[in-house]
C-alpha cells in the first residue's frame, strides 16, 4: 500500500508543478508581450484563465507583470504543502516556514525555463527551425534575459557564444547560489 501512496503522491506533485509551470510561462509570456496570436500562447492563455481571471480581482497586473499568475503559480506549489500536511507527512506548524520554499520553487522554476528555453533555441538554430512558431514563442521569452548578453559578447564569426555564457550563468544561479539561499533559509526556519 505504501507504493500506491507514493505513486499517488508522486503524480499528484507532477500536475501540480505542471500547472505551476503553465502559470509561470502565462506570466512571462505577458510579461514579455509575446504574440499571443500563437497557437501555444492561445493555448496556455486558454488552459490558465480559470484561475487566473478570478485572482486578478485580488492581484492586479501591473504594466506588464501579471500578478495573478504568480500567484497562481504560488497556490499551485503551496496545495502540494498542504496535502503533505493533510496526509500527515509535514506539521502543521512548519506551514509557515514552506510559504518561503514555495518561493524558493518559484525561483527554481523560472531558472528551468529560462535554462531549457535557450537549449530548445540551441537546438533549434542548429536544425534551420528557428520559423517554427512554438521555437519563435519560446524565444521571446528568452530574448529579455539573453539580450543583455549578446550585447556584451560579439559573435566570434558565425559562433555566438552569448548563449553558452548565459546558460553558465543560469547554471551557477541553479546550482550554487539558490542552493545556498535555501539552505539559509532552511536553517534559520526548522
């Protein structure tokens, strides 16, 4: 029985973090004014409206940066904490102390996507895809955090490593620096 627990408890976690990954890319794709006229944009403006649209009488958009897709971003990772403690696997009391690692995920998230988007253009480049609409949606996206790099760092030829520097830069904020901030926390916290 505790292998159905485990199982049921592992896909629970799995659609909880896909939606919270879905209102993470709803959140970027406004905030970075993509075409919404993509068929993936439309989709996932689609699949997050029935929780978006009720948070943003409560969390508004401000300019660009949508709010209530944050936020529900947020709720996605916190029910996951919530049915840990409703099946008796965390306290009560530490309920608190998750609402920082909930964030903590956020962050993580948000490296992810912006860690995997610049391998898709990668790849993308490599294979003559870049026209492919869901490859252009992706690069939107990505194009605010790698701009400041391709600014700094010419092309050597046809090689532009702008990409591989924004990538190491990634991998050190996932790797080194929110690890450490979430061990802080941790320690400060339990």
């Amino acid at each position: 029985m505790s292998a159905f627990n485990d199982l049921a408890q592992n896909l629970v976690h799995i659609a909880l973090q896909l939606c919270s990954f879905l209102m993470l890319l709803r959140l970027l794709l406004q905030w970075v004014q993509a075409d919404f006229f993509n068929p993936l944009s439309q989709s996932i403006f689609r699949i997050t409206a029935p929780l978006v649209e009720p948070l943003h009488r409560f969390f508004p958009t401000f300019g660009t940066f949508n709010t209530a897709a944050l936020m529900g971003a947020f709720v996605f990772k916190w029910i996951y904490v919530c049915i840990l403690i409703f099946t008796g696997q965390r306290l009560f009391n530490e309920l608190p102390s998750y609402l920082l690692i909930s964030i903590y995920e956020i962050f993580v998230s948000l490296v992810d996507i912006y860690f995997w988007g610049i391998i898709i253009i990668a790849v993308a480049s490599w294979l003559d895809a870049l026209q492919h609409p869901h490859v252009s949606l992706i690069s939107q996206i990505v194009e605010p955090y790698l701009s400041p790099f391709r600014r700094l760092i010419p092309p050597i030829g046809i090689l532009d490593i702008s990409s591989m520097v924004a990538l190491i830069g990634l991998i050190i904020i996932r790797d080194r620096i929110l690890p450490t901030l979430k061990y802080t926390v941790e320690s400060i916290l339990f």
